[in-house]
C-alpha cells in the first residue's frame, strides 16, 4: 500500500509506493490520483513532466516559480541517488524558512510531493543520476526565482562530507544567486 508521510514543513509529504519486487524486476504505480488524495489540495493535476541528468556532486537549486507560476512538485530520484531539499518560503505557514531534506534513490523508490511556495534543490550522490518532477505548472523562465544554495539565513546541511563531495558543481545561475533576504520572494 502507498504510504503518505507528513515532514515538519506544512503540506509536504513523503510519498513510498507501494512496489512489488519479483525475480523479472519490480512494479510499482509511481503516480495514482486516487491513491493521493490525501495530498491531492498539494499536486491537484500533472501538467508538465521533466527529468535531469547529472554526475555526482552536482547541486540543482534552490529555486522556485513566483507569482501566479508558481508550481507543486512531485520528484523522484529513477537511476542514483540524490539529497532532495525542500525550504518553506510561504510567509504565513507555520514551517516559514524551515528546511527538509530527504535521500531520495532509485533502491528507496521514495518521491517528495513539495507544494507551491517551497524553493526545491537536490544534490545528487552518484554519477549518472536520472531525475523527475510531475508538476502541476508549465515552466516560466519569465518568473523563474531561487537564491544561494549556501545563504547562511536558512542554512541548508547538504551533508557534503558524508557523501565524499568536496565542491558542489553549479550552474551559471547558481553560481551567482543572492541570499533569500535580496530576493523576491512573494508567497
């Protein structure tokens, strides 16, 4: 049975399928509506799918959609592992600047479901890493925001000792972001 586990932060779960191993492989449903919908008010429709591929040590965030743009995610780690961090940055939620991160991997078959409002990174662990997102708005480059993977305020552990990375590889953009206080941020 598909499990839905609460986090600290307000409105977003932990998702483990319910995955059915035999000696061919596995099954899994990695996405039901109907099974969801106790988190259904968090990704109410797929409209988009993406996917990455990154070697290990690579550092994708954080970085959210403003205004009317702004999207639910529902990710999963399909080859690898990642580090998966999502930080509240809805103003009037209990959880405001709170962090999580959770180890998300192809073994684990773990998703994050991160409601609009949140800022979302992940660091990934091994080479050849293959990620998804499920989300419930098109990408906007006109209303794409995000902030310093490292901004002292929110402090995010990406736990890079533990995972033997001794410099994340960034993104042009990312290299350059400001901290979240030098941001717009209108959630």
């Amino acid at each position: 049975k598909m499990k839905i586990i609460e986090t600290k932060l307000k409105d977003c779960y932990i998702i483990e399928p319910a995955v059915f191993n035999d000696e061919r492989g596995y099954f899994m449903e990695f996405y039901s509506d109907e099974k969801m919908d106790k988190a259904r008010s968090v990704l109410p429709k797929v409209v988009q799918g993406n996917r990455s591929f990154s070697k290990k040590g690579t550092l994708r965030g954080l970085h959210y959609q403003k205004g009317d743009t702004a999207q639910a995610k529902l990710v999963e780690c399909l080859q690898g592992a990642v580090l998966d961090v999502a930080v509240d940055l809805r103003k009037d939620s209990p959880s405001y600047k709170e962090w999580i991160s959770v180890e998300l991997t192809a073994n684990n078959h773990r998703q994050l479901l991160i409601p609009k409002g949140f800022a979302h990174g992940f660091l990934t662990l091994e080479d050849n890493t293959l990620f998804q997102y499920l989300v419930d708005y098109p990408y906007s480059p006109t209303t794409e925001g995000g902030f310093l993977w490292s901004d002292k305020e929110i402090n995010v552990d990406w736990q890079f000792e533990k995972y033997g990375i001794t410099e994340p590889v960034l993104s042009e953009k990312d290299k350059v972001r400001k901290p979240l206080a030098e941001t717009e941020v209108d959630f």
